[in-house]
C-alpha cells in the first residue's frame, strides 16, 4: 500500500507541476533569425557559410532523398558568441547554461539614434532611460538592442559599410553597437544574455572589443546578426535562443525566436 500512495503522490506532484508551467499554446511565435546561405554576413576575415548537395532527388530503390553538406565559420549569420570568445577560462559553447538562453524578453529600440550616427554606441544612459519607462531590467533577462539594420541585411555594403573581404576591409567597417559603459551596466543587472541586429556587439569602429570583453569575462554570451525586432513589445516576450551545441566552441549558429502572449 505505501508503494500505491507513494506513486500516486508522485503523480500528483506531476500534475501540479505541469498545471502550472508556461502556456506556449497561445499567442505568437517571431523567428529572429535570418536564413543560412550564400549570401550570409559573415567577418571579412571568416570562412562564409557554404552548402554542397550530396544526393537530391529519387533513388535507385524508388523513395526520395535529400542531403547536404554544409562548412562555415562559428561566427556568422544568427549567431552566438560564447563567453570563451573572449575571455580565458569562460564558458565554451557547449557550457553556456540553457537558463541563460531562455528568459523575459527586454528590447532597448536606439533605431531613431543609429539612423543618425552610423557608429552609435549604446550607452549606459540608454539602458538608465529604458529603465525610467519600463522599469529595471532583472536579473536573467535577455537583453536584445534594435538598431534598425536587420532590414538591410544581408547587404553587406549597407549592413557592415564594406562588401569587401580580408583583413584589409576590417578598418572600412561600419555599424552600431554596444559601449561599455552600457555592457558595464547590463553585467551589473545580471542579465542571461544580450543580442543586437549588427554583425557585432561592438561597434564596427572598434579596436578593443570593450563590450565583448566586459560582457565574456562575465561569462554573458552574445547574440549577434538577430532578425527584425520591430515586431517585439519592449518588455512581455519570452526569448528562446538556442545554438548548436559545438563542444569547446567559441559560438555557432543559432535559432532564436520570441514567444508573445495572447493579448
């Protein structure tokens, strides 16, 4: 008898439990992330995104079949930058912890900024003026910056100022991004993870990679070359960005997308 009362008690904590967790069921599903292809924004110095057909067609048995070899670069597209990025010793790909790639959704929308200075950087002020309207960001919360660039993605000349390659065009490079005194502030908040619609957290301009260090050595990750955000409330979304799991990795691709609510 004690076996019977123990299972059921068991069950009974399931159910609880399950009554209770996030409803995804309703409401609406962005996808933040732009495609895999040639035409991908990558480094000018990085391996771009390259796919080779390996069968595609039916075959000599009667069924259908499709397969693809693909190659690139860790750090291009929708991607993830992994603390060990830039700081020694910090989480690899593979260790970034999945409760730091999931949770409440804080957009910070600098679009009428960046459109005025192609090289803005996202200060601490910013993120205070945010929180004056909205509140504090809490601890465990994506972060994601618009900038407005995602519509001109993937054209690289008006996305990142250079279509060119090689170390040459690195300097030519033009973007918005974010300041350290801003990735400062955002460390203070202990947030999960930050993401922006550029193809860096740093500015284009950077020498230093300021944000990238204050960020990794914090252990945060970075998302970068995120899709449209216009779409997103400032604050009421859940962010879901998971990347491919490459074991000791510096990043990788990444899927990410916005659960909202049913109004």
């Amino acid at each position: 008898m004690s076996i019977v009362r123990a299972f059921l008690t068991a069950c009974a904590v399931c159910f609880a439990f399950s009554a209770t967790a996030q409803d995804v069921s309703t409401g609406k599903w962005v996808d933040l992330t732009h495609a895999f292809n040639e035409k991908s924004v990558y480094w000018p110095t990085a391996e771009t995104f390259t796919k080779t057909e390996v069968f595609h067609g039916h075959t000599d048995g009667g069924w259908f079949y499709s397969a693809y070899n693909f190659s690139a670069a860790e750090h291009g597209g929708t991607h993830m930058d992994s603390p060990i990025h830039f700081a020694q010793g910090a989480n690899t790909t593979d260790a970034v912890p999945v409760d730091q790639l999931i949770g409440p959704g804080f957009v910070i929308d600098v679009s009428r900024q960046a459109a005025e200075n192609v090289d803005y950087l996202v200060t601490a002020a910013d993120i205070e003026a945010f929180e004056a309207e909205y509140g504090q960001i809490p601890a465990g919360a994506i972060v994601l910056i618009n900038t407005g660039r995602a519509s001109l993605y993937p054209d690289r000349e008006a996305y990142m100022g250079t279509a060119e390659r090689g170390a040459d065009a690195v300097p030519k490079l033009h973007f918005p991004g974010l300041g350290a005194d801003g990735a400062a502030l955002l460390v203070a908040r202990k947030i999960g993870a930050v993401g922006i619609d550029t193809p860096s957290i740093d500015y284009g301009q950077s020498k230093d990679f300021a944000a990238h260090v204050e960020l990794m050595t914090n252990n945060i990750p970075a998302f970068e070359n995120v899709a449209d955000m216009s779409g997103l409330p400032a604050t009421g979304s859940t962010i879901i960005a998971l990347p491919m799991k490459i074991e000791g990795g510096s990043g990788g691709p990444l899927r990410i997308v916005a659960q909202l609510p049913a109004n």
